[in-house]
C-alpha cells in the first residue's frame, strides 16, 4: 500500500518523534457539523500538547493519506453523501475509484501499521451487535486489531454493542483489553459495564512496557487499551439503556442496519438525551487522544 505522509508526519519521521494516528470516521459520519471539525482539531491539539504529532488517516482522491491538511479534513466534514466510510474492506475499492472517505478503526489500525506508528487513539471501538443471531452483524475492527501491531486507545466499546459477546469475540482473537486504571471495562458513554478485565495499567510508562513486550518481543497483533471518559462528562447505564432500547427499535422500524447503524443510533441518542451523548463523545475523545500522545512519548522514551 503506497502511502503519502502529510509535511508535519514527514518532519516528524525526520526527526524520530512520537506518532499517533488517529481514525476519520468520527468526522465523516460519526459527529454531526460543526461539531465533527472541532473535534479533530481538539484530538490533534490533545496529541500535540502531550509532546506527540498526530497524524489523521483518510483517504482523499484514491491516496491513502498518513496526516491531513485542513482543507483535506474539512473536506471530509462538509462532504455529505460524497464521502465513504472506509473500513478495511474498503480500502482497494476506495483506492482504485479514486474515492475520498474516513477510515474507521479496521482501515485505521492497518494504515497506521504499514506507516510504523504503533499507537492509535479513537472513541470507541465496534464490535458485535445486539441480536447478532439474527443479523451478524460483527464489526471488522475485531479482525483487524488482532492482526495489527497498534495499540488501539479508546472508551471501550461502543454502547450501543452487545459488550459480553465484543469481550468474548476479542478474546477468541487473541486481543489483550486492558484498563487504563480500571478493571472495570468502559462503555463508551458510562465509565464502567460491569464486566471484570483481567489487566489493568496505571498510565503510560505502564502501557509502553506492554507494548514494548507484546509487539517488539513477542511480535504480536494489536491490544485494546481502554480509558474512562471524564467522569463530569460520563452517562448512568440506566438512563442510556431506556435511551438506547427506543432508538433501536426505530432503527427496526425504519430498516437501518450494516454500516448505518451506528451513527444513526448515536445521532438518536444524541437527540433523546439533549445532546449528552454527543458532549460525552467529545470529551472521550480528547481524552483518549490525550492519552495515546502520552503513551506514544513513553514509547519513543522507552525505546532510546
């Protein structure tokens, strides 16, 4: 996969300093406008304020692009329709159309693999979805972060997944979660789910030795590493699950599924909460931003 690195990642490959990548989706389909923009600026300012460079993925006109303009992101804020949504399924036929699109976690975690950078900030990951019995409807992030070496910094997995099953799935693949001070897996929206983790760090330094072991030692696929939104910003899992039973039902109701589905059932939430959901998503995600600059200057440190 050829990749063209934006003039502040090229600097930064240069000169040897910490990298994050960070996903699109969010910006493309994931927040509405103005909303979407402000915060992939917020999530590049959080990596850099950490002493880290960003470095957001997307595809624009067939190129896969490793660190992005300002005109190339509000291009994928304002472009509607136009603009995909690329998993990494997605990728050859975005390339090969010449499309332009934001990555999610799948084609996110392969890009940042093949650019060298080993550490990877996003909201929330997918997973499987309620009533997968029914639908199969399982996310293609699982697959791809058990197969590449980035740590994967998010709030968990998505609130609106069956989270049992995404721990079971992951677990079949291999894939370590681990807390960020906590050993109770987040949930997105609500700092805890109720589901025990079995490893937790502490902080950076903590996190950067488990990668050290896991992807330079052991030579292994990815790991989750999962941090709870600010509490000031954080939802009671009673309230959201009354919130999140309605919109999946009008998602039913109204036939919306496949790559639909998350974002629609965000947006309703979003409004059935008065714009809670859609505060909360912007504070875990600087937050995580946040944090994977840090760990990716504890990286570069521990690796001389």
């Amino acid at each position: 996969m050829r990749l063209v690195l934006g003039e502040e990642v090229k600097q930064a490959r240069d000169r040897g300093a910490p990298l994050v990548a960070l996903e699109t989706s969010v910006v493309a389909q994931g927040l509405p406008p103005p909303e979407n923009l402000q915060a992939a600026r917020a999530c590049e300012e959080a990596v850099r304020r950490a002493g880290a460079v960003p470095a957001s993925l997307a595809v624009i006109d067939g190129q896969v692009k490793v660190g992005l303009s300002a005109e190339e992101m509000a291009r994928l804020a304002e472009g509607g329709e136009r603009v995909l949504k690329i998993g990494a399924r997605d990728l050859a036929p975005a390339v090969a159309s010449l499309r332009t699109g934001g990555t999610t976690v799948s084609s996110s975690v392969e890009i940042a693999a093949r650019a060298g950078i080993r550490v990877f900030a996003t909201g929330g990951i997918g997973g499987v979805h309620r009533g997968v019995t029914e639908t199969m409807d399982v996310s293609q992030d699982l697959l791809a972060i058990s197969r590449f070496p980035v740590a994967v910094v998010c709030a968990g997995g998505k609130s609106v997944l069956d989270l049992p099953k995404t721990m079971e799935a992951l677990e079949a693949l291999a894939v370590p979660v681990v807390g960020v001070g906590t050993l109770d897996l987040p949930s997105f929206y609500c700092r805890t789910s109720g589901l025990l983790l079995e490893q937790r760090v502490e902080g950076p330094e903590d996190a950067a030795r488990l990668l050290t072991v896991r992807f330079v030692d052991l030579q292994q696929g990815g790991l989750v590493l999962a941090l709870p939104l600010p509490a000031d910003s954080a939802l009671p899992a009673s309230e959201l699950e009354k919130h999140l039973a309605a919109a999946l039902a009008e998602a039913d109701a109204r036939d919306v599924h496949g790559k639909a589905l998350t974002p629609f059932l965000l947006a309703q939430l979003s409004r059935r909460t008065s714009g809670r959901t859609l505060k909360a998503n912007l504070a875990l995600l600087e937050n995580n931003a946040r944090f994977a600059g840090q760990l990716a200057v504890a990286c570069a440190a521990l690796a001389g």
